[in-house]
C-alpha cells in the first residue's frame, strides 16, 4: 500500500512538472489542458466541490482524532508545555559572536 501512494505522487509529481520542463510538447498541452479544466471545477460544480470541502474537513477531524488518542496513549513523557513553544531568547546566550578559548583557532 505504501508502494502504490509512493507511486502515485511521483506520478503526480512528474504530470505537474511536465508542462514546465517540456511546455511545448503535445503531452504538456495535453496536462495543462486537464489542470485548467480541474481549476474551474468548483465554479461549474459548486455543489459537489462544497461537498467534497466538507469531506475533507470530516476527514481531517478524524485524523487528528487518531493522531491525539495515539499520542495520549503512549503517554511520552517528553510532550511540549507552553514554555517550549516559545521564541524567547535564551537567557545564557553570549554576549558577543567571538570565539571563545575552546573554538579559538590555533595559533601558526
């Protein structure tokens, strides 16, 4: 399973890489032709496209179901508290860039 979604974004990958290495080719027409038409799907389908936004909002309200019961069960010691998630200065930082003794290079 792991194989076949590998697959399929390396194929995705090269399908939207194709039309830029290669724009004039017929296969880049034929690529950018089907992104244009996927483009304007929501404007010709809004019922659809609103339907699958809501899809994926479900299913992303599961994932991160999952991924949280997983993450509470392990029960790692090691979780983030408020204070880790900070971008405070370090309070033991040094004053200067110069090198101390211990990084100081030798002298020839």
């Amino acid at each position: 399973m792991k194989m076949l979604l590998k697959l399929v974004v390396v194929l995705v990958l090269l399908a939207a890489l194709i039309p830029i290495l290669r724009p004039n080719t017929p296969l880049s027409n034929v690529i950018s032709a089907a992104f244009d038409d996927m483009s304007g799907f929501c404007t010709r389908q809004p019922d659809a496209c609103a339907r699958g936004a809501e899809i994926a909002r479900d299913t992303a309200a599961t994932l991160h179901h999952i991924i949280t019961s997983v993450a509470r069960e392990t029960g790692s010691p090691q979780r983030l508290t408020a204070d880790d998630r900070t971008l405070a200065p370090l309070s033991e930082a040094p004053a200067s860039n110069a090198p101390t003794d211990a990084t100081a290079s030798p002298a020839l």
